[in-house]
C-alpha cells in the first residue's frame, strides 16, 4: 500500500488506545521518577474517552480517528502533556482531512508540523528531555525517507526507530522543561514518559502497515 486508508487510521489509533492502557503502570512509574507520577492516569483517562467518543460517532473518514483523539485530548486531559498531545493529533488529522489515503507524505508533515506546533506552545529543545526528544528525530528520519522515495512501511520504520532511540535517550538527560525540572538527578535512568508514548504511536501504526 502507498497509505493508511481510512480503515487503517482507524486500526491506527485503535491499537495507540490498547497499547498505552497496558504501557499504563509503566508511564505512571516513570513519572513517578520523573514527575508527579499521575501521567499514565491523565493518558488513559483521555484515552477512554476518546474510545467512547468513537464507539457514538464512528469515523467515517481518514482523519476521523486523530479528530476525535485530538478534541478528547483538548477538551477533558489534565496535566502539561495532555493539551500538547491533542495538538500533536490535530496536525494528523489536518493532513488527512479530505484526503484518500494517509501517506509518506501526510505522515512527514503531520509529524513536522506537531513538532513546531508543540515546540511553539511548550518552547522545549531536543534535550529538554520532554517528547520533543522523539518527535524531533522521528521528523528528520520522515523527511529523509521522503526524499529517498521510501515506501510505507519504510517510513514508518524509520520513525519508530528514531522515536525508539530519542525516547530511550531520555534516561540520561537532566529535565529542563516541565515536572522534570525540579527533580533533578533523581530522575536519571528514568526514561521520559511522554517521549516513549510517541514511539508506541508510531509502534502503533507499525503495527497496522508492518511488512
Ligand atoms: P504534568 O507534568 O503536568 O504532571 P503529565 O504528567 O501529563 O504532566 O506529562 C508529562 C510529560 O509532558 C513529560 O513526560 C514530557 O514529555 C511532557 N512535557 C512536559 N513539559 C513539556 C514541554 N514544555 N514541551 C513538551 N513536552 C513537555
Ligand atoms: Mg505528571
Ligand atoms: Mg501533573
């Protein structure tokens, strides 16, 4: 395949919900480390509503799915990450508005333009040790494969091994933006919470498009 049809936006997101409710326990005990450990709870609170949201309002169209994970997000998330989250799904669901297909295309500006949205409103840089620390890698990986014409499935394995490895590379940096911060050395070996929940996005749609 050349995209995502709508089927597999929906799949997409469908498996994001059940793989951040199991990773649940993990991402509170890492904020814990690194936070004020409510982050796992602010995500899959979000999450089930969003899992309602779609059981009463079906998607009926490719970017259904982010919309509807995108308002939840906005509307009812507590905590830093929630709004941020929910504009880092509007920017997917911008690009596959009205479109066929969720392509190497969409996917590249989506992810581009949710780093400059989140970076805007949460003025973090890479090492910040904040998502940025996988979006940021995972938008240089997508960019590159676009311009080496890879296919799906090439993409989506490019960005989910840069989210991977920025995610991980969290454990060792010191928190400059948000809870982080204030914790200091304590939270060393601890890896972010909200960077490794944008690399099981993107495992999500590994998932869906894998070879
Ligand atoms: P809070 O810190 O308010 O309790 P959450 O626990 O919901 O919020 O979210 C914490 C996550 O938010 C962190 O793991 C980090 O990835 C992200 N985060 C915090 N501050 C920023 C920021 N300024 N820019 C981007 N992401 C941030
Ligand atoms: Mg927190
Ligand atoms: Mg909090």
């Amino acid at each position: 395949t050349t995209g995502f049809t709508p089927a597999q936006t929906s799949q997409w997101v469908d498996g994001f919900i059940a793989t951040v409710e199991r990773a649940e326990p993990e991402l509170t005990d890492l904020d814990r480390r690194s936070g004020d450990g409510d982050f796992g709870t602010n995500m899959t609170t979000a999450l089930r509503r969003t899992r309602d949201a779609l059981v009463r309002n079906p998607p009926r169209d490719l970017g259904d799915p982010f919309e509807t994970m995108s308002t939840t997000f906005l509307s009812y998330s507590g905590g830093t990450s929630g709004p941020l989250f929910g504009m880092w799904f509007r920017e997917f669901a911008k690009a596959a508005r009205g479109g066929e297909e969720f392509g190497v295309g969409e996917l590249t500006e989506a992810t581009a333009n949710g780093l400059a949205t989140i970076q805007r409103l949460g003025s973090a840089k890479v090492g910040d040790r904040t998502m940025v620390d996988a979006i940021a890698p995972a938008a240089e990986a997508l960019e590159r494969a676009r311009s080496d014409g890879a296919d799906l499935a090439g993409a989506v394995d490019a960005a989910l091994e840069a989210a991977q490895r920025g995610a991980k590379g969290t454990s060792e940096l010191l928190g400059r933006k948000g809870r982080s911060s204030y914790v200091g050395e304590a939270a060393l070996g601890a890896a972010d919470p909200g960077a490794l929940t944008i690399a099981l996005f993107f495992q999500a749609a590994r998932v869906v498009v894998g070879r």
